[in-house]
C-alpha cells in the first residue's frame, strides 16, 4: 500500500517514517506538516493510506479525515488517548498512541492490509440473503457465507461497508450498519457507537469507554454509553 504521513511535528514525522520503512511493505509517497498541504497532493494522487495527527495548529486531523475520498483509509497517530472514540466516528481503521510502538504499529498496517484486500474484491452485488433464528447467509465476495450469530464478536462500520468479524474469519459486506443492526437479535447485539456493534456474549470486560472483547478494543460511544449500561451490563449484573 502507498502512504502518506500528516504531522505537525517534524520528530514524529520521522518516527512514523522510521517505522514505515521497517514494515517493508508500506511505499511513503509523502510526508507533509499540516493538511492543507496534503490536500493539494490528494488532488491529483491516489492515496491507500495515511497516518494523520489530531491536533494541529490550525486543523483538526479528524474533521479533514470527512472530507478524504472514501477509498483512502486513515490511522490516527496522537498524543492524546481522549480522542479515540472521535476517531472511529470517521471511520478510522486504527489509532496509535504516540510515542508508536513498533508492535502495535505492525498490528495497525496488517489490519489495513486486511481491509484493502477485502475492500478489493467485488462487492457490488453484497448483502444479507436470509436470515433464520440462530443466523444468516451474507452474499460477499461471490459466495454466500453461512454466519451463525454466536460465532460474530463485533461487526464493524466502515465508509460504506459492514465487516463481520466472527470466530474464525472476517466478511465484508456492502450494507450500512443501522440495517445489518435491524437484522439481529436484539437481547445479544448492541450498538455501542456509530461504528461498532458488538455481541454481548463475548465481552471479557469494560471499562467506561472501552469493551473488550478478545484483543480487541471496541470504544463505547457517549450517545451509546447509557443505554449499553444500562441493558447490558448493569441490568445483566443485577439480574445474576
């Protein structure tokens, strides 16, 4: 994937350079000091990827995340952990703490990898086929996959796709998340921000702006917050 690197910072922008370079499989096409000057490069290139600063004089690297072209993926790299429920309102695919650890960098670009692949495949034609009491069948990538609502840990919105992540695999569907959300069973499935839904089942804990579920983090919306409280985990406490 080609990349590009939106920092204020000159420092940072050679860390993330650094560890571009040790990845091996990212090409840095650009590395610029503030969005505007990244802009006027987007104009007339196509960009896979970028590794973009929040807070910067100026701008705000999460309102210029809305105006990218929805093929171009965004991981947020900043200081400052409080932004990350705002970020994946933007659809971003991962955000990074500086300073960057090179793990956890990996971790990040091998998730966008993922979804570039999956993002490259034919998905015109996708959506739900049918849906029975314990699952449905998902057309997506000229197959139609057999899912079982025990095996989804959380689905995931992004730009205009859902990506159901299960047990042992991911499927990418082309249909937003309020519709895939009508589809399931309500006492399981919760929405717990405008980019996640997560299946309660298989909650290892939460904290009050995080679930976690296996190794991932799913952040908790604040319009979502109560409500997931409330009927999910309060309520189901109480209930035992």
């Amino acid at each position: 994937m080609n990349c590009i690197i939106i920092d204020d910072e000159p420092l940072a922008r050679e860390a993330i350079e650094m560890l571009i370079n040790q990845t091996g499989d990212l090409d840095l096409v650009g590395s610029f000091n503030s969005p505007e000057t990244a802009a006027s490069f987007l104009e007339n290139n196509a960009v896979e990827l970028i590794f973009l600063d929040i807070q910067m004089p100026g701008s705000n690297g999460i309102e210029f995340a809305r105006t990218i072209p929805k093929e171009t993926f965004v991981i947020f790299t900043t200081a400052y952990s409080e932004f990350a429920t705002d970020s994946y309102e933007v659809d971003a695919i991962d955000y990074l703490i500086k300073p960057v650890k090179p793990e956890r960098f990996r971790k990040a670009v091998e998730k966008a990898h993922t979804y570039s692949k999956l993002f490259k495949a034919d998905y015109a034609n996708n959506n739900i086929e049918q849906v029975a009491d314990d699952f449905f069948f998902v057309k997506a990538d000229r197959r139609i996959f057999k899912i079982y609502f025990n095996n989804i840990l959380f689905i995931q919105g992004l730009k205009d796709y859902v990506v159901i992540h299960s047990e042992n695999q991911k499927v990418i569907t082309a249909i937003n998340i309020k519709t895939i959300h009508d589809q399931l069973p309500k006492d399981m499935f919760v929405r717990v921000s405008k980019s996640y839904i997560i299946n309660a089942k298989h909650i290892g804990s939460v904290d009050n702006n995080t679930v976690y579920i296996g190794t991932n983090e799913i952040p908790i919306g604040s319009i979502y917050r109560d409500f997931f409280f409330n009927e999910f985990v309060t309520k189901k406490i109480v209930s035992r």
